[in-house]
C-alpha cells in the first residue's frame, strides 16, 4: 500500500482514537446548526431557500477549527521524537506532509457531510441554487485546504503546539480580513493586489456561485505555497540535525 496513504490513515485514525474527530464534528455541527437555523441569521426569516448564511458562518468556524487540528500534527511529533523515527523509515518529507494533510481534509470533509441534512431542509423550502450550493460547498473546502496548508506549516516551525495554533491564526488573520481591511483604505493598482490577497473575497465570490479561474489560481497557490514552506521547513530541520 502506498505509503503516502499508509500516513493518511494512521492521522485519521488517531483523529477519532483521541476523540478529537467527535469534539470537532459536534462542536462545528453545534455552531454552524445554532447560528443557521436558530440565531442570528435565522435561515427561516431570509426568505429565500439559500445556504448563504450556513456558508458565511461555517467559513469562521473553519478558521478557529482548522488550526486546532493541525497545530499537533507536526509540532507534537517534534516535541516527542517521533517525528525522527517517522522520518528513519523509507518515508519522504513530503509523503509525511501529504498524508498529514489529507487526513485533515478528510476530516473536514466529514463534517461537511454531516450538513447535507441542511441543504435537504431547505431544498423542501424552496427551490435551492443547485449551483450555489455546490459552489458554496467547494468553497469551504478550498478554504479549509488553504488554512490546512497554512496550519501544517505553522506546526512545523515549531514543537509546541499552542505557538503552532496561535501561529497559523495569525496568519490566517491576514487573509481573512486584514488584507481586505486595508485594501479598503487604498485606491488604485495597489488596493487592488492587496484586496486579491484577501481569502473573504475569494470566499465570497464563489459562495455566490460564481465559479472563476481566478479564485481558483488563488486557493491553489496558498495551499501550494503553504505546503512548500513546510516541506522546506522540515528539510532545514534534516540539515541542521544532519
């Protein structure tokens, strides 16, 4: 089997063996079902049969949650060691990388599943946008992979774990909003690019329903960017402990 899967399931299983698999799907579940259908942007009082309040508070409930899941992955197997025994294995950096970050978005993955009821409830109210629900569902997940990248590095600049997640939320500030903040202050080409930085208006954009080459470049350059940067992390610990 290969061992870039081998890697993916032993993450995943160790998600559900220490139950941090069943918090996370609960408490996203718990979050994301109270503020859609109860508070706030009660989905009964839109008027529309629409997800967009379901997606517009899963999209800030994913950037608190994926950090906490990936702010171990790397930095507690530095702290412990095992990461060297990992790594004494015929294993590659990037087959470590790869498989650790697939098992994040599986598990991500699985919780957006566990929504489906939500779009069923509201396609018997109305008729749904097939193709904003889709779209908006495939947003989450390009969120969710760019802040896993993100998170994966964070994790492993360092061997503990809460300067892992308060890194990756740091980070992870700029392109929710601060990019989009400034960029709101400037005018011309320069706001431009800095607002193109923006998660938000990628996000939004294709929560719409608008499927554009654009906002996917952009996603596939962050995750790529951050998975990157965490691969030359890992080898300059190899150097250096070389």
């Amino acid at each position: 089997m290969n061992t870039f899967w081998i890697i993916t399931k032993r993450e995943l299983s160790s998600f559900f063996d220490s139950l941090i698999a069943f918090i996370m799907i609960i408490l996203f579940l718990g979050f994301t079902g109270f503020f859609t259908w109860i508070s706030g942007s009660d989905i009964f009082l839109i008027g529309q049969a629409s997800l967009r309040s379901f997606f517009a508070i899963a999209y800030w409930t994913l950037f608190f949650f994926i950090p906490a899941l990936t702010m171990r992955m790397l930095a507690e197997e530095k702290k412990s060691g095992t990461i060297e025994m990992l790594l004494t294995k015929p294993v590659t950096d990037r087959q470590v990388i790869l498989g650790k970050y697939l098992a994040t978005l599986l598990l991500i993955a699985i919780a957006l599943l566990f929504t489906l009821p939500y779009v069923v409830t509201v396609a018997k109210i109305g008729n749904i946008d097939a193709g904003g629900t889709i779209c908006g569902y495939l947003a989450l997940l390009l969120i969710s992979a760019a802040y896993a990248s993100i998170g994966l590095f964070s994790s492993s600049i360092t061997n503990n774990q809460i300067v892992a997640f308060l890194t990756a939320l740091f980070i992870g500030i700029f392109f929710h909003f601060l990019f989009q903040m400034i960029a709101s202050g400037m005018k011309g080409l320069v706001g431009q690019i800095i607002n193109s930085f923006s998660m938000t208006v990628h996000f939004e954009s294709l929560s719409r329903g608008v499927l554009d080459s654009k906002d996917l470049i952009y996603f596939a350059s962050v995750i790529f960017l951050g998975l990157f940067l965490t691969e030359v992390s890992l080898s300059k610990r190899n150097a250096f402990n070389g």
